[in-house]
C-alpha cells in the first residue's frame, strides 16, 4: 500500500469511528447537522474538489458530481447518516479498486524487471567501468557476473554459463550457453563469468523492445474498452437527467392530476438512491482491467502482446497460417550433401559460402559454416540478391550463382533435378552449372504438438506458406498435421496467398499469420493479426507483429489463444453482472423499494466483485 492508499485508508477509519460516535449521542437539529459534516468532509472532501472542478471545466457528468449530488441531496433531507455512509463506501471501494490496480502493476513491472541498471564495460587495460547501457556501443566488450542481468544483445566470446530467462520466455527452465552463441538482454547470469561482444545498441536490444512493447500496450484500446468509454459517455448524464425526472415528474403528477401530497422529500430521495446505485464505476474501472491483467498474464507465459485490442481480436482466430523456416522449423541449416558437382566439392562449397558471405539468412550461415575456414568478403564483389530467387557476384573475378530454380531458369542455365528432401542450393560458375548442395532444418520438437493445441484451442483451419520445394513443405505439413501448404512461394506470393484466406473467411472469423523473417513482415502486417517469433525472429517481423512469443515456441499460440478467451469471457462477464444488477436496482429505486444502503451494494459491492473477477485475468499457470 502506498502513501497516497495509507492516507485514504486513515480518513475512512476517522469517518467510521465518528459516524459510531454519532449514532450513539442523542443530538438533533443544527447540532447534528454540524456533528456528521465533520465525518463527511473528512471523507468526502477530496469528491467535492473533484466534482467542483468538473462543473468548472464543463466536464460535469462523472462518478464524482453523481456522488456529490446524491449524498449531499440526502444530508440536505436530514437523512445524515445515509449521506455520510455513501460516501465512505465509496471511497471504501475506490482505495480496494486502487489497490487492486496497483497490485496488478505491481506483479507485471516485476515481470519485467528486466531493464539492467548498468553494463560492465571493459577496458583495453582490463578493468571494468559501470556505464549507463545507453552509453555502450555497438562492438564493445562487456563482462556479465553470476547474479548480473545481461545488458545488451550480443554473442559471447569467452565463457560458459546457465541463463535464467523467465522474466522473456515465461519458462522456469535454466538454459546452458557458451562462447559463440548469441545472447539476449534480459537474462540472468546464473553461473560463470560471461565476456559479451554487443551486437546492437541499448534502445534496439530485446529488453528495450520489450519494455516498450509492455508500456505502449494499454495505448491501444479493445472494442470492448471503446464500448464501455462510449457507454459512460452517454449513460452518467441520461441518468442524471432521469434521476431530476424522478424528483420532479411524479410529485407534479401526484399534486396536479391526482390531488394528493407531491411527498417531495420522498421522491428527491428515491431520485438521490437513483444517481447512486446508478454511477458506472464497477464497468470503467473493471474492463480496463481485465485486459490490463490479460495482457500481463500473457506476457508472464512468454507472450507480448501489444494491446487489448490485439488480445480480443486473438479470442476469435480461427485460421493460423504459418511460415515454415524458423517458425514451425528450427531454422538450423546443415549442409547434407552435395550433388552433380562439376567441380572438387571443396571448391564448390568455397565458391557458395563467399558468395552469401553478406547475407545473415541461415541457409547463407549454414554454407559459411560447412565451409569451415575464414572468409575474406573483399574477393567478393557486385553482389546482387534477387529477393526469392538467390544471390548473384563476382568471387575472385568469377561470376557465380547460388539460389533456387528459379533463379537458374532466369539466368537460363539448365539445372539438374535433386531427389533428396531439403532445401537445394544450385550453383552456376561461370555462366555454367557447377552442382547444387543440399541443405536439411529441424522440425521444432514442439511443432506437431502445437498444431494439435491449435485444433483443440477451436481452430478451424491450420495453413503453411514456404518458399521452399513442394517436396520439402509437403513432408514437413504432412508430418505436422498441417491441414493446408502452399510451396515455391515469394513474399509477393505469401501476401496473395493471406488476402485469399482473408477473402474466404467469414466477417466475424480472424487470421492469424505466424512468421520470423523481414520477408514475413508485410505478411504480419497483412493479417487480422501478426504473431512473430521474438528470440530469433528479425526485428522488421517483430515490429511487424502485434504479438511476439518471447521462446519461439509455437505450442504458446494456442495458449495465447486460451488467455484471450479467458480475458474476454470475464470482460463479459463483468459487463453483464455490473450492468444486470444496476437494471434491477434501478428499477427498485425508481420504486422505492431499494433504499440508499441497496444504492451502496449496487454501486461499491458491484465495483468490489467485478475488480475481484478481473483480476483472474493474471492467473494463466493452467491453460
């Protein structure tokens, strides 16, 4: 509880014990009208300024003015102990609803505690500096302790360790990583001493997105939120206006039409029990946070979304339609083979890896990897990447291609057909066909289990788009129980491809794409909604994305799926229950049947119970 709650909390316990105090004296008249103004203003006090201030910016109808009407109305009938109740379970009901929200805050800050306070620089004498991690620049060294949190992205050099990484991923499972492996901020160094050459600045490393991400997230509001804004909008002054339509109206009616007693004081008070079992606190405040804590309990799973209207529009896919490498594949390239070489297999291998040498695509790395030896990229000149097709230059002077078929049909070289399933790099040296080298990725092991979650999560329809041989996506959906797959596909292709789903679907039905690439990017953008890969997806699909899945583990779509479900069926839930109650209420306010102490559990009991069910929303540990 912070300073501001502890205030509050000591004004509604002076304002209780003088509202016992009072009840137990037996003052009437002026002296008791002065008596309860001193618990009243004690707890009210900070109501009326706001209130005041709203009538002055014009700005009036709020749960403020609605407040200020009706407990003042009833201390002005004589009905002083109502008035003053009102007004403290109100605030009652604000300090919980404050301190569930903090509470809420609370547990999503500390999930992503991650920002790091400071990096170990180290110098060319070898002693380390703390410097700021906006002051480290791209290609520094800097050293991570046991206990440390990782900085900056970048590789480690020197040093082996187990990371922590559940404040990214969600999962509590230690992973090992040594020199040679890229490394992500936002990690804890469990172990051993870690030597880090960064690869990106602070503000375009993982924890910098990341916290971006989470505080521009409540920015992007749900239809629901805009329902409920709306809503507020128009519903405080119609209220406000029926609530003088009720002290006035049926008075008239009883005095003009029927010639009995107007009962003013009756009336005004039914109208003052009116304004407050009818203030929209339990739905302004409860909607916002179910999404709040939706969004954070995703972001505990390893999800990141990027706002409640991401979260609801999740709730209704029905289509999810994947990349292949990287996304459904580990994106682990191994060379497997080389077939019809014309040349030494050495050579070829040379000629392939100097000519991706600028490229950071894993089929590129793969070939630089079997290669095995240094390469000098200054022997590599007008390099020429035909997006979809492959690389064309010049190594050592020799023109030389590396790509896919369609690649060799536009430089109009006859290739030779390969039997094998994987994907198949062809080489031309010198205007000729030199062979092509066979390349083979990974399945993900939680792939096929993860298009089963889908299916069960009431998915209709599971599809995959690759620019890869028919052969190779067809074994790879066929082995995951993909339902649909589409081959040999260029990322103009991939966008076709998107808008006929999206053409084929229903209105109320939404597509979801999952890539990793910069040429999944306008694929991400394309779709009802874009999932990404955050650990070794690119920054362009991650920007892209309107959710990221910090592990790349696709198994947590179906949980993403799950957590909206469970987020709106509470919004809905909170929607109807808030809503319901206040109807009957009114009703037997209008009625006279619902007294003030009624107006109080319709306004504050209904606000406590829909803060309470929204909540739920953070707990995600079993779906």
């Amino acid at each position: 509880m912070n300073q501001k709650q502890k205030k509050v909390l000591i004004r509604i316990i002076a304002a209780a014990a003088c509202i016992l105090i009072l009840e137990l004296l037996p003052i009437e008249g002026v002296l008791k009208f002065a008596l309860y103004m001193i618990p009243y203003l004690v707890i009210g006090y900070d109501i009326l300024k706001k209130a005041g201030k709203g009538i002055l910016n014009r700005q009036v109808f709020d749960e403020n003015f609605l407040m200020a009407v009706a407990t003042v109305g009833a201390i002005l009938l004589g009905e002083y102990t109502e008035g003053v109740a009102v007004m403290l379970f109100y605030q009652i009901g604000e300090l919980f609803q404050s301190y569930a929200v903090g509470k809420s805050r609370k547990n999503i800050s500390e999930l992503m505690d991650i920002r790091p306070d400071y990096a170990n620089v180290a110098g060319e004498d070898g002693t380390l500096v703390q410097v700021d991690p906006d002051e480290v620049e791209i290609g520094s060294l800097i050293v991570v302790e046991p206990g440390e949190k990782v900085p900056i992205d970048g590789v480690i050099v020197e040093g082996k360790t187990t990371l922590n990484t559940s404040a990214l991923t969600g999962e509590s499972v230690p992973q090992d990583a040594g020199a040679g492996d890229s490394i992500i901020s936002g990690c804890i160094n469990m172990t051993g001493v870690l030597k880090i050459k960064t690869t990106k600045e602070f503000g375009e490393s993982t924890v910098s997105k990341i916290l971006d991400l989470v505080e521009n997230a409540s920015s992007k509001k749900s239809r629901s939120e805009n329902f409920i804004s709306k809503f507020a909008k128009y519903y405080t002054p119609a209220v406000c206006y029926g609530a003088v339509a009720l002290a006035v109206l049926p008075p008239l009616v009883r005095l003009l039409f029927l010639g009995l007693s107007p009962q003013w004081g009756d009336w005004v008070f039914r109208a003052l029990t009116f304004l407050v079992i009818s203030c929209p606190c339990a739905l302004v405040i409860s909607i916002p946070l179910s999404f709040f804590a939706g969004i954070g309990g995703a972001g505990n799973a390893g999800v990141l979304v990027k706002g409640s209207n991401y979260l609801e529009t999740l709730s209704q896919t029905k289509y999810v339609v994947f990349d292949k490498t990287g996304t459904m594949t580990e994106g682990v390239f191994e060379v497997s083979g080389v077939h019809h070489a014309e040349m030494e297999q050495g050579k070829l291998l040379e000629y392939a890896a100097l000519a991706e040498c600028h490229s950071s695509h894993p089929i590129s790395k793969s070939l630089q990897k079997a290669y095995g030896k240094p390469l000098d990229a200054s022997r590599v000149t007008e390099v020429e990447e035909i997006g979809g097709n492959g690389v064309v230059a010049k190594v050592d002077g020799v023109s030389v291609a590396a790509g896919n078929e369609r690649l060799m049909e536009r430089l109009g070289i006859p290739c030779a057909q390969c039997h094998s399933v994987g994907t198949i790099v062809h080489m031309a040296v010198d205007g000729a066909y030199a062979g092509h080298i066979l390349i083979s990725d990974r399945i993900k092991p939680n792939a096929k289990e993860a298009i089963a979650a889908l299916k069960t999560a009431g998915v209709k329809k599971t599809v995959m788009l690759t620019g890869d041989r028919k052969e190779v996506g067809r074994q790879v959906a066929k082995e995951l129980g993909i339902d649909e797959v589409h081959c040999e596909l260029l990322p103009g292709d991939k966008v076709a491809k998107v808008e006929e789903l999206l053409q084929a679907k229903s209105e109320k039905e939404k597509l979801a794409f999952v890539g990793d690439g910069i040429n999944d990017a306008p694929v991400l953008s394309r779709a009802d909604i874009g999932i990404a890969m955050g650990a070794l997806g690119s920054d362009a699909a991650i920007e892209a994305a309107d959710i990221v899945l910090m592990d790349d583990d696709p198994k947590k779509i179906a949980k993403a799926i799950r957590i909206s479900e469970k987020c709106l069926r509470i919004v809905y839930e909170n929607i109807i229950f808030a809503i319901g109650i206040k109807l009957v209420c009114l009703i037997l306010g209008a009625l006279g049947i619902a007294n003030m102490w009624a107006a109080i559990f319709a306004d504050v009991g209904v606000m406590v119970i829909a803060v309470l069910n929204a909540i739920r929303a953070l707990n995600v540990k079993r779906l």
